[in-house]
C-alpha cells in the first residue's frame, strides 16, 4: 500500500513551486541541484549522492551515485518540461541502486523532492499529488500562469 507523500522527502523553497508549478522562470542546473544536494542527504544509508556542481551556463549538472560520475544535461525552456525531463533521466541513472526521485505537491505553494523505493513507484501512477516523473494527473490539478503574490 503506498505511504502519504504530503510530509514526505523534503520541502523546496517556495520560490521552486513557482518556477517549476506555475511556470515563473525556468528550471536549469541551478534547480537540478537545488534537488540533489537535498536529495544526497535523503539517500544517506541507502546509497551516495554527491559531488553536486552545476555548469556555469546552467545547461548541465554533475554528481556521483555511489561514485559513478553522471552528468546530466537540463533544458532552460518551459520550467514543467525542463522539471519533467531532469526527474526521468534522473531516475534512469537512480535505477542501478533501485530508487526512484518524484516531486509531489501535497496543497498548493509547496513542493517536495521524494526519494522512493523503484519498486513501489508504480503504487502512485494515479496519485494527483505526484507531478513528476509525468504521465500523472498532478499537472492538471494546478492553474499555471497564476501571479505570485511573493512579487
């Protein structure tokens, strides 16, 4: 049976929900490793996740899982697809130690990076809170283009 995500993983900084949710800027290296650094801390005893470095063109990020050097280049268009696209190649490369990374939005304003077990992802493929990795109906749950009152 698949757990709550509501206070799972990690809260992003709300700035992130605006720029990846509502499409308020875009999401390059410098948001992909605004998921990983916190995502290293998360996979602490399960396996390694670091050496974090974004490329100073913010179009390709660099870690290591247990110590495999793994780059991984980030779209700077739409946030969402840039978003959608950086958590399935990162869950390609999560794949050799059996986990899998999702963002999930449990109430509007907040957004969370969630380290899963591969095996269970399946058990959210209909959860409106999951947003990525996509083929989910948590993309339609929100309105984009909304202003952010932050501004």
């Amino acid at each position: 049976m698949a757990s709550d995500l509501t206070s799972a993983g990690f809260a992003f900084d709300p700035d992130w929900y605006w720029r990846i949710v509502e499409g308020d800027g875009t999401f390059g290296a410098a948001a992909a490793r605004a998921c990983l650094i916190p995502l290293g801390t998360l996979a602490h005893g399960r396996f390694e996740l670091d050496a974090v470095e974004a490329v100073a063109d913010d179009r390709i990020v660099h870690f290591r899982i247990n110590g495999a050097a793994i780059a991984i280049e980030v779209g700077i268009w739409c946030a969402r697809a840039s978003a959608d696209r950086f958590v399935m190649d990162l869950n390609r490369h999560l794949r050799r130690v059996d986990h899998a990374f999702a963002l999930v939005v449990p109430r509007r304003y907040e957004l969370r990076g969630v380290l899963l077990p591969r095996s269970i992802l399946a058990e959210y493929d209909r959860d409106p809170f999951l947003i990525a990795p996509s083929v989910r109906p948590g993309w339609r749950r929100f309105a984009s283009g909304t202003r952010n009152p932050q501004t």
